[in-house]
C-alpha cells in the first residue's frame, strides 16, 4: 500500500486507536470533532439531531477504523461517514414526516419588527434556502465555503469526479442566490465566508 505522506500520520494514528490506545482515539476526537459537528449542524439544521449524528459517526468510526488506508485524509474518511448518517437520517425523518405536509402548508407566524427580527428572518431564511437543496449540493457547498476544501478533496469525500462536485457546488450557489433574492442585503457570500467559486 502507497500512503500519501500527508496521510501517513492520520494512518498511524487510526493504526493505534484501532489496537485500543486510549491517548490516540482522544488525539483523533479533539482534531476532528468541530470539523465534523459543524457539517452535520448544516446538513440536518438541528444541534441535538447533531450531536446524536456526531456520537454515531465516532462509534461507525470505531468499529471501522481497520478499513481506513490513508489515501485521504482521516478528517475526509469521518466525513464520508457523517455525511452517509445525515442521508439516513434525513430518510428516517422523511417517512417519519411523509403524512403530516399539511402542517407544512400552514402560514408562518407574521416577523416582528425590528433590527434583531430581520436578522433572525434573514438566518431563516438562509436555513429554509440551504435546506432545500440536495443533501450533496448542499454538502458541497458547505465544504468548499465554510471549510475551504478543494474540489478535489470534496471530490474524495462524497465519492465521485472533481467535475461532478464542481457543478454541485454552481448549482447550490445558484440556487441560493435566487432563493435569498428577496433579502437585498443578505449577500451569499457574507453568511458563507466570503469565498468565490
């Protein structure tokens, strides 16, 4: 097996969290669980669901660290899992909510006025936007804007070419920009960090 240099620490480090070396699984908790906390935060849009996603993802993780070679990164590896947990978990909430959309169709309660009110509508409405794209538009999106991955690495951790990621990553960024085209003063950019495609 040929690991990338880069990689040749995370591929020690899984090597000895896997033989049960307590100091190592801690070392791999504490570098990747705020990466991992926040793309799941963004792809269920629920800190509880997060955590519990979280707390799967390590233990999926555990149970799994044998397989990992070292090809990627040990971060990109988590990822992949987490990102597998959101689509079942966002199966299992969808057969859960499937009978119940006529709640749905209820108006929302009118915004108050107000500075702190039109942030709050405008947060919520960055949410409702980024809730509706796919769960890969809208993985790649967090990744390369919040995280700052190349194409490339978004590329390795949602399993598929650098030219499918690219055009996920427009197509989300297209769809957010029309979806917030009511909010002039909300660019895409300031919630997503300022970073261009």
């Amino acid at each position: 097996m040929n690991t990338p240099s880069a990689h040749r620490q995370d591929l020690d480090l899984a090597r000895r969290a896997a033989a049960g070396e307590e100091q190592a699984w801690h070392a791999l908790y504490e570098d990747t669980c705020q990466p991992l906390f926040n793309l799941l935060c963004f792809q269920v849009g629920d800190r509880d669901a997060a955590r519990d996603l979280l707390q799967e993802t390590y233990l999926t993780a555990l149970a799994r660290l044998t397989q990992y070679r070292g090809e990627g990164s040990l971060l990109g590896w988590l990822r992949a899992i987490a990102l597998r947990k959101t689509l079942d978990w966002r199966r299992s909430l969808w057969r859960h909510l499937k009978g119940q959309r006529a709640l749905a169709a209820e108006p929302p309660d009118p915004a108050p006025d107000g500075p702190d009110a039109r942030l709050e509508v405008e947060s919520a409405a960055f949410r409702e936007a980024l809730g509706r794209l796919s769960a890969r538009q809208r993985a790649t999106l967090l990744l390369r804007e919040l995280e700052g991955l190349s194409f490339r690495e978004i590329a390795a951790t949602l399993n598929c070419n650098e030219a499918t990621a690219r055009v996920h990553h427009l197509r989300a960024r297209t769809a957010m920009k029309q979806q917030l085209a009511d909010l002039p003063e909300l660019a895409l950019a300031d919630e997503m960090g300022g970073q261009q495609a």
